[in-house]
C-alpha cells in the first residue's frame, strides 16, 4: 500500500527523527544470534542518553526495568546475512531502510526502546531468539510476571499477532547390520526414510486446511552409512514439526514415536503453541491506538514461533506481539523497512503504553 493511499495515518503522524536515527544505528551493528553485544551496547547507551538505568545481564540481554504496568520486549538477534544499510528515498517523498533486522526484528526493538523512555514502561531486548530463545527463557525465570506484555515481531503497524505454532525438534538415531546391498532386509538408512514418510502420512491434511491449524512436518539434516570400522550402517535424520494449539507438544511426540520400526528418537527443543483471547487488555488497547493513527485492526496467527510462545508458558498475564514490518521479508536477502510504519507504529505503542500507565496512577 502506498503512502498517498494511507493519508489519514500519515496527516496525524510526524516523521520520528529519533526513533529512524536510533534503528539505522542498531541496524548498522550487526548482530547475529550470538554476537549481539554491540547492538546491545548500542540499547544501553540509548537509555542512558535519556536518564534511564540500563545494563546486559549475563546472557547479553538488555534490561531496562521501570513501570512493569507493561514490558516491552523483543529480540536484538538477527539470521546471518549482509545486506548493505542504506536509506532510499522514492519519488513519493517516502524513505525505505535496508539492512539485515530492519524488519526482523529491530524494527519492533528500537520502536519499543522509543517508546519506552518516552512513557516510562519497562524494556528488554533480548538475544537468542533466532536460536534457542536463551534469552527469553533466561528474562522469566530472573524476574517476576508484569502485568501485560507486548512481544516485538513485524506484524505491520496496523496488525496484531494473537497466537503462534509450537515447535519440536528432534534426532532419529537407527543403526543396523552391514551387508550386500542386493539384501531384502532395510538398512538404517531405508529405515529413517521410510519412518519419515510414514510421519509425512500421518499428518497430511485437507488442502484447504489453514496452515496453522495443521502440524507440519520438516526434516532438516540427514547424514548416513558405513561405519569406520565397517561392520554397520547408521542412520541420523535431524526433524522438526510445528504444533497448532489444538494439539500439545506432547500430542505430536508420542505420534511421532508411535511410527517408529527401529531407530529412536531423542527431543531437543520443544516449544508449546500459544493462542491468546482478542478480548484481552493488550488486544483492546490495540485495536483503539491503531484506528487512532489511522489504521484498521488486524489480528493475525503465525505459522512458526516467538518468543511469546516462552512468556507465554511462564507468565500468566495478557499479552501480543506488535512491530512495523512485513513479515514476509523475515530472513530474507532483499529485507528493508518503510520508515513511515516505524513511525506509525512507534505511535500505536506510544498510545498502548499510555493507557496502562495510566490505568496504573488510577488505581
């Protein structure tokens, strides 16, 4: 949608020369899961700027405690990639921001970090979560639950997301006898590709099926054959499978395990599914900040998993994920940003964080 075609949002939001300067230099930094220390850095010196205590706790989160009416939060890694940081400015007068993490997902993080100096909420930008999500596991069981939460992933600044898939992940291990390759019998490398497609069966659905309804099913590595000694084929396949809400991590494991003909599998991530009320007082909050700016509500269910999956499971208080960005361009080599959401969306917060704070002096 171009910017003429969203006039009424644009004649009641100014350019935020703040929050563009800070997301082109957190941008600049780069910070792939695992080496986030400079942008966080770069977090921290932002706060203190503005007269807020701020530090990197000891998994490299950025923490930034203050009213907890509403903590902001989202993630300061990104996925490798090096896309050249540059401001195009178009015809229309609109200005676009390339780089790695301008969508996903310091778009979202530098609009919270904005937002919260200005209202006095409190901030965490956390890492890992493009991993492992160390750092939002690490933040709930270092502190207690605020009272409401908004998680930073690109929803576009007029949408709201409510739920997201779990996830599992696991390694089938099988190993058998060597032999001829003219034998009946199957060896551990037939035998994990023949598990796989029985799994592949079970959870194939109706075309029409939305997609984050179902369990879908993604082998990501496989290596196999002789070992050194000669005597035995083995057989590693690396899996991983989406979990709608209707169904538990559980649910999907014991299906999985129930196809296996030899061979084991060992789980080493598991994510639950999370699917919150739009009745809630994020999601309400919300839908009147954007119709505010200008914008008509979306609410929105991702196919993969957030870290909103992790507070979620920990913290009993309401919450939804928010950020400027097409979710689209997550991850991919030509990702950028149009600054005109980032200051619509650095708006729409600036409204939610208002209106608990404020519901925090009336009480």
């Amino acid at each position: 949608m171009s910017d003429a075609a969203e006039a009424p949002a644009d004649s009641q939001v100014p350019v935020d020369q703040e929050a563009r300067d800070l997301l082109e230099r957190v941008v600049a930094t780069p910070s792939p899961s695992g080496e986030e220390g400079a942008a966080a850095a770069e977090l921290v010196e932002f706060f203190e700027s503005h007269g807020r205590e701020a530090w990197t706790d000891a998994v490299g989160n950025v923490r930034a405690p203050a009213d907890d009416s509403l903590l902001l939060t989202s993630h300061v890694d990104t996925v490798p990639g090096d896309i050249p940081v540059r401001v195009e400015e178009h015809d229309d007068g609109s200005d676009v921001l390339w780089g790695r993490g301008s969508v996903d997902a310091k778009g979202p993080l530098c609009a919270m970090a904005v937002v919260a100096v200005r209202t006095g909420v409190s901030f965490a930008g956390v890492v890992g979560e493009e991993v492992d999500s160390r750092g939002a596991h690490h933040l709930v069981a270092e502190r207690d639950a605020p009272d409401a939460v908004v998680n930073g992933e690109p929803s576009g600044w007029d949408g709201i997301t409510l739920g997201y898939r779990g996830l599992t992940a696991g390694r089938y291990v099988h190993t058998s006898e060597s032999g001829h390759t003219s034998r009946e019998e199957a060896n551990a490398i037939q035998s994990a590709i023949r598990w796989w497609a029985r799994v592949e069966d079970r959870y194939e659905t109706d075309e029409y099926e939305p997609v984050f309804e179902q369990v879908t099913t993604k082998p990501v590595a496989m290596d196999g054959g002789l070992t050194e000694d000669g005597l035995s084929v083995e057989a590693t396949m690396d899996v991983q499978l989406r979990v709608p809400p209707a169904l538990t991590v559980d649910d999907v494991q014991e299906t999985v395990v129930s196809e296996l003909a030899g061979g084991t599998v060992n789980w080493y991530d598991e994510v639950p599914p999370v699917m919150v009320s739009p009745r809630t007082e994020v999601a309400r909050a919300f839908r009147v900040a954007i119709r505010d700016v200008g914008g008509d509500p979306r609410l929105l269910r991702k196919t993969g998993t957030s870290d909103m999956n992790v507070f979620a499971g920990a913290w009993d208080c309401p919450m939804a994920t928010y950020g400027p960005g097409d979710s689209d361009l997550d991850h991919a080599p030509n990702e950028h940003l149009p600054l005109r959401d980032l200051d619509r969306a650095v708006a729409v917060l600036e409204r939610v964080a208002s209106d608990f704070t404020e519901d925090e002096n009336d009480d």
